[in-house]
DNA sequence: TCAAAAGTGTTCTGCATACACCCATGT
DNA sequence: ACATGGGTGTATGCAGAACACTTTTGA
C-alpha cells in the first residue's frame, strides 16, 4: 500500500543521493542613508554577466552554517558576521543544471568593516542600493525579496540594526537607520526617549569631529547588558 | 587563486550531484486542553521502534511546499492544512546513510477533522503531548524544538490558533487555547475585549449544546474579514 | 552672524490592567 | 435549589503621540 513507502524513507540505496545543495547570502550593509546589498557579478553561462546573490555548493564536510560563514569570510574578509537562515528554495526548474536546493541566508555588516577588507578582487563584487536592483541571476529576485521582508520584521524585534552601524554612532544616525528601514519617520524626542528607556547605548564621552554644526554624542551598543536583559524576560522592541 | 572557485559553482557536473534533501513536519494539534503533535513510529532501523516526526524524501518533480502537502495527505487525509516551513537542517552527520537535508516544516490542524479520516492505517500515527515527548529518532527532537519556538512566536502575531480549533468555537475554548500556548493566564473580561476589538469573530447564533451550565455562544473566525484588515496594514496581535 | 543639526519636556489620549457579580442551564 | 461555567463594565495607570525652542559648532 502507497501509504508504507514513505514515513520510513530510510532505507534508500544510492539513487537517493542525486541532489545538490548550496547556500546563498543576501548581505546588507548601511551607507550612511540607504540600505545596500553586496552583489556579485556572474563570469560564466548561465545568466552570464548577471548580477547574482553570493553563494556556493556546500562541502560535504561543513554544515550550512559553515558554508555561509566561508562564502562571508572569502568574500568580505570578515569572520564574525551576524547571519540568520531565512528560506529554502527549491522549486523544481530554478537551476538548469539539475535539483538544486539553496539555502537563503541574510547577513548584515558595517561597510566601514567591509571596506577595510579588499580581499575579493578576483571577483566583482559591488554594493548596490536594495532600491535599485535589476534583474538577477536564477531566482534571486525572489531569495533577496523574502530576506529583506524578514530583515524588516527582524529589525523591530532585535537589535541588529547597531550591526550596520559603526561602533560608535550618534542618535540621529540610528534614527536615519530605523526610519530607511522601515520606510516611515520618527518623531526625534520620543524616538531618543524609547531608545534611552532601554538604557542599552553607553555614552562613550566622545563627539563627533569636524562636522559644521554642534557635534553629536557617539554611543555604543551594550551587548552584555542585553543579553542580561534578555535573560530576564526583555524583549527589545521599536 | 581560490576566491576564484567560489560564487561561480554553476560550472559543477554530475559529481556535486549527491545529497539528498527530505521534509519533516511537525503536525501540531489541540484537544481541549492541551497541545499534541502527531508522531510516527519507526518500523526499521535505524531507530527501529522510536517515534519520528513523519517526513519523506523530496521526489524529483515536486517541489519541497508539494512535498509537504503530499505526506500531510497521506498521513491525515487533510488537504487544506496550514503550513510554514521553519528551518533547513544539514549537519554533517545527522543521518547515518549520507548527506541528508531535511527542510522542516511545522502544521497545524483540527484534531476534530484528523479523527474523521483514518487513512493513516498502514503507519502507526499517534497524538502525543507535547510535554511528554520522548527521545526521537535522528536529530528530531531538535527540529521540533525548534518547530514549536515557531509556533509560538506566530501564534502570537498571526490569527493561526484557529487552525487549532474546531469551525465553532467559544471564546472560553479560545482563551485557553492561547493559555496553553503561550503558557500565561489571560483575564477573561479582558482577553474578550480585546478579541472583540479586534472584529474578527462572527457570532453564528448557535448555542453549546447538553451542557450543564449556561451554553455558550458560538463563534467563527471571519477569514475574508482577515485578508481585506491585513491589506490595509492591520496587524493581528495577541 | 548665520546656517545646520543637536538636544531637550510636557500634555494628551488611548490602550492594557485589575477586579466581582449576575445569568442560564442541567441535575 | 444548587452547582457549573458564561457573560458583562468601570476605574486606574502607563506608554505612545504630538509638538517648538534653545544650544553648539564651523564657516
């Protein structure tokens, strides 16, 4: 009966193992006022000279995680990104070559890290604004559209968005953040009000330099009171 | 040089062909007071005799959504189940026989409806409490984990506890519907105010019937009201 | 002295919370 | 008539929203 053959897969001889599967990262960094992506363009058939979602098969020795943070440290130099699964893909003509599986991952980075970090030269990589991406290799329109939804509703519930900041960053920065992400304004004192409240940013007694106006304070995010905070029962929220 | 290698993977051949990727579901129920999810008993080894979240290999013509909805029906009989996919796992040595995948997803349905469709014969299903979830096979017992953390964060920002609950439902069922989930009392003149507000319940002019106190009002959830809220922006929060 | 952005408090409104009694039915 | 859960309103506190002027610096 049709019903035995499955729930007890288990079984399977070699012909079960004819899939490939790779990951594929939609990086996001912040330039001050827009939201970027890190692309990189293909050199090769298919979708050649397309833009295209950084990404690679996954080795049989490392696990999806490993894979992404391979890809991130080769392609930006960087190690400790901050990185969430999002999606798998996998529908069954999105790779002419045969049932290829991708795993979408979206990462955030400071491109003031970043730009320290030129070790990709020998591929074209490029930060393109999200508001302004073309059409992309295989699926990738659809894989970046899904990451950067869930980066919105990730943003409001975490506080990653101090990872696309430099270390030290002032008010006004962090509210130009949440308000390009979230396309909508904020009202200045009772953004600094919510933000205070939190009592997560530690004043770092430094101002800006050289800025033609009065300088701002320079804050830094407290990641351990936080994660004491959390512990508790916390929930940070914008 | 090796950066080279990466991003362009598109060039593999038949080699990078041999992984296998599967689904796992967690197929979650409610019963009157508490939460259940359906498990499978494994009839082989390895893990003969251990419980098991139902799953299959992925058929090289589906897709993984396809996948799901196919073991969902075969196993309930149910066509029309709530879905979403939670999370790929993929370490290394997660199965015994080779690279295997396996994308979960969790469900939820009526247990009332499962009850009416003994299809699943063949394989022995059985409701357990999911507080009294044993050792499962492979790393399924992280996969539910994980499963149910999903759950409860979207019971709490989708109208999803519906799906749980017969097609008529009183407002006390609902209540402690979302107390067993969330694992928190609700006042019970304030948690009806706040479902009220919402507008989303239709009044079906029916009575509980053969009980011994006061009957209580029957309610359905009102689906299309749902869809026109949400596109202007509503969000349904608990 | 001007331009440009930084910084700061109060009032109002609405929503979450806390809380206790009468009602309808079956036995 | 009694036991059982169903059903209802009000007062209080707190957090979000609206809103405008003074301060500091560089040019």
């Amino acid at each position: 009966m049709y019903v035995h053959k499955i729930y007890f897969f288990y079984t399977m001889i070699a012909d079960n193992f004819n899939y490939s599967v790779s990951i594929d990262c939609v990086i996001f960094g912040y330039d001050t006022t827009d939201l970027k992506v890190l692309l990189i363009k293909r050199g090769e058939e298919p979708y050649l000279n397309h833009w295209a979602l950084p990404g690679d098969l996954i080795n049989p020795k490392e696990s999806i995680d490993q894979s992404v943070i391979r890809v991130l440290k080769e392609l930006t130099g960087l190690s400790k990104v901050y990185m969430e699964q999002v999606k798998t893909f996998g529908d069954v003509g999105r790779h002419p070559l045969g049932r290829v599986f991708t795993v979408a991952y979206y990462s955030l980075l400071k491109i003031s890290d970043y730009e320290l970090n030129p070790s990709s030269f020998a591929v074209e990589a490029k930060w393109h604004s999200v508001k302004r991406i073309g059409e992309l290799a295989f699926d990738h329109n659809k894989i970046f559209a899904t990451c950067k939804e869930k980066l919105v509703e990730s943003i409001k519930r975490k506080p990653i968005g101090f990872e696309l900041l430099p270390k030290e960053f002032t008010l006004t920065e962090l509210q130009n953040l949440y308000e390009t992400l979230l396309q909508e304004p904020f009202d200045k004192r009772n953004f600094r009000k919510k933000i205070n409240s939190m009592k997560l940013l530690i004043d770092t007694g430094k101002l800006q330099k050289s800025v033609s106006h009065r300088p701002a304070k320079l804050y830094r995010f407290d990641n351990n009171k936080y994660d004491t905070l959390k512990k508790g029962g916390f929930n940070f929220e914008i």
